[in-house]
C-alpha cells in the first residue's frame, strides 16, 4: 500500500516528468525521413537581372507524407507565380503519371544564390518533367533543356528571353533546347542609325526596324517547338 510520503513523492515525479515533456514540446522540430522515396534533378534556363541567360539545378523530391507541395526557401525568395507553377506541375504529372500521392510529399528546390532569380511562371515546364520523372522514377537526359510555362491541360505556353535562356543551354552543354510552340524565332527591334553630312555638319538619325532571329543559328543548340509536356518527355528521357 502507498503511504502519504510515497504518493506525495509519486505526484511530484510525475508532474516534474509532465513539465519536461511539455517544454520537449514546446520546442520539438518534425522533420521528414531523411531518406526521400525518390529524388529528380533538371537544368532550368532562367534570365538573371543583367539579361545574362543561366542554368539553375531544380530538384523535386517525393518524400513520405499526407500529399502537401512543399518548398525549400534556403537560397530562394520564390515569386508567387512560381510556387503556382509548382502546383500546376505535380497536378500535370499526377495526371499523366497516375500516381497516388496521398501518403507522399513533394519538396521543390531550386538551386540559386540568386535571390529571386526565378520569377514568373516560365519554370513551370521543367518543373513538370522534373516531377513526372520523380513519380516515374525516370533518368532524365542532361544534354536536354527546356522553358514554357506549363498549364493545367499540359499545353506549354510562351515565355521570354528565349535566346538568352537557348545560350545558357548550350554553354552547359546542352544539345537540345525545346520552346514553346511559336517561339523558334523571335522578332527584336534593331537599330538603324544613318547620317548624312551637310554644310559641314553631320546629322544622324536612328530607327529601329523589325528582325527576325532564328534562334537555332543565333546560339548554336538545336531547337524544338512542342505544344504538350507529353511531346517534351519524349526528348527527356531515356
């Protein structure tokens, strides 16, 4: 039988054990499992402040979860276009892939020291081969690159910087760079200075006149057009 002294003991125990648990608490971190179910890696053509084109790792995780989009912000101020774009991805590639991701996360990271380096919605086709590959368990071609925007129909749209970006490709090695349909040349303005020199002074004027460049011959790296993820896959992977 427990006596006074015992029981008062016991309650004391217990509620100096209770406190404990309830600070651990306080402060617990859950993490993920850190060994992820499986892992995909993509090049991504993005055009920085400067209009310099550059090549950016994007890695999509698919780890144990309850179905979230999740995002790594380390390095990265995500524009709110860009995480849609994450969104819009993992529903195109659940749709093509059929895969089940109610027991699974995905975690999206882009790898840049560049803050907001990629805005807008034009990472959201590589987003999309990148996430079909991790729920396929594809491998992924390096010497194949792309930009668009993604829909939720799978149709890839327009973007900019299409050269910049096709240069980027190239100069990674890349061999084949594919675009939005449409956008295998581009018209710039160029301008078109012409003088003419009278009574000893010379007068100059500029006008800027529509070119067309082909985007292929001007940065060296094969170009195709495709209209779906479905079409841009086919090049992807192997």
């Amino acid at each position: 039988m427990i006596n006074d002294k015992n029981l008062f003991f016991v309650l004391c125990v217990t509620l100096i054990v209770g406190c404990l648990i309830g600070m651990l608490m306080d402060n617990a971190v859950f993490f993920y499992p850190t060994n992820s179910f499986t892992e995909k890696r993509v090049s991504l053509a993005a055009v920085n402040e400067k209009g310099e084109g550059m090549a950016i790792p994007i890695v999509v995780e698919v780890k144990y979860g309850s179905g979230k989009v999740l995002t790594d912000i380390d390095k990265l101020l995500f524009w709110i276009d860009t995480q849609q774009s994450m969104q819009i991805a993992r529903d195109v590639a659940v749709n093509i892939t059929k895969f089940d991701l109610s027991d699974y996360d995905l975690v999206y990271t882009i790898e840049t020291n560049e803050t907001g380096i990629v805005g807008g919605p034009s990472a959201g086709a590589a987003l999309a081969i990148a996430t079909i590959a991790a729920l396929s368990n594809r491998t992924i071609r390096t010497d194949v690159m792309m930009t668009g925007t993604i829909n939720e129909d799978g149709t890839i749209g327009p973007v900019g910087g299409i050269l910049e970006k096709a240069k980027a490709a190239r100069d990674i090695g890349a061999k084949i760079f594919i675009v939005p349909i449409g956008q295998g040349t581009e018209l710039k303005l160029v301008p078109k200075e012409s003088c003419i020199k009278t009574f000893g002074f010379l007068y100059c004027e500029t006008k800027y006149q529509e070119e067309t460049i082909d985007i292929a011959k001007n940065s060296g790296i094969a170009i195709i057009e495709v209209k779906y993820i479905e079409d841009a896959a086919k090049y992807f992977f192997e």
